[in-house]
C-alpha cells in the first residue's frame, strides 16, 4: 500500500531523503480519483518505499506547486526533481496502461 503524505513540508522531507518517488495527487470527491486509486494501490505492492499519495484537501498550496490542474494526477521524482508526470485527462482521469508505462520507463521493478 502506498503511503499517504499529510503536508508538503512531509512530501519535501521524503523527496530529499528517497532516491526514487511516486506522488499520486487526487481528491476524495472525485470519482476517477477514487477509481484510479485502486490501480495504483496495486502498482504500489512490493514497490512501497517508492509509492506516495497525496489528497488536495488542506494541501492547496503544494497542489499549485507542482501545477495539478486535473485529478488524479501521478508524478515520479528523481533526487527530488521532476522527471516525468502523468495529468489526469478532463472528465477521463488515468488509467492502468498510463501508469504501467510510467512505471516502465522509470525502470522500477517490484522490491
């Protein structure tokens, strides 16, 4: 299961000290947020130190940051860079194939 980030303050704390970082951000009202949740929790299994997630209430401010315009967004971290994101599509969301793909290109494998 992937672990839930409560403030931005804990996202750059785990973005300095993790080599390599998946950042769901959603909302908890949104249904492809929701929808999508369960295919990452999946991806996250075995690969947990690497799989965060974020919901936007009460974290506004780092949900402008990082330009989420579109739930659900993914975005993976390299040394605390951005390196490569997935935005949600407008009244669509993400799907499986996405995150596999982003998944793959980051050479991540399950621990």
């Amino acid at each position: 299961m992937s672990q839930i980030v409560q403030s931005g303050g804990e996202l750059q704390g785990i973005l300095k000290s993790e080599d390599m970082v998946f950042v769901l951000f959603y909302a908890s009202w949104c249904p492809f947020s929701l929808r999508f949740l369960q295919v990452y929790e999946k991806h996250s299994r075995g690969r947990e130190k690497n799989f965060f997630r974020m919901v936007i209430d009460g974290n506004e401010d780092v949900f402008e940051n990082y330009e989420i315009e579109v739930y659900p967004s993914v975005i993976f971290f390299k040394k605390g860079e951005v390196v490569r994101r997935l935005d949600g599509k407008h009244l669509a969301g993400l799907d499986e194939k996405q995150l596999v793909g982003l998944i793959d290109w980051c050479g991540l494998k399950r621990a």
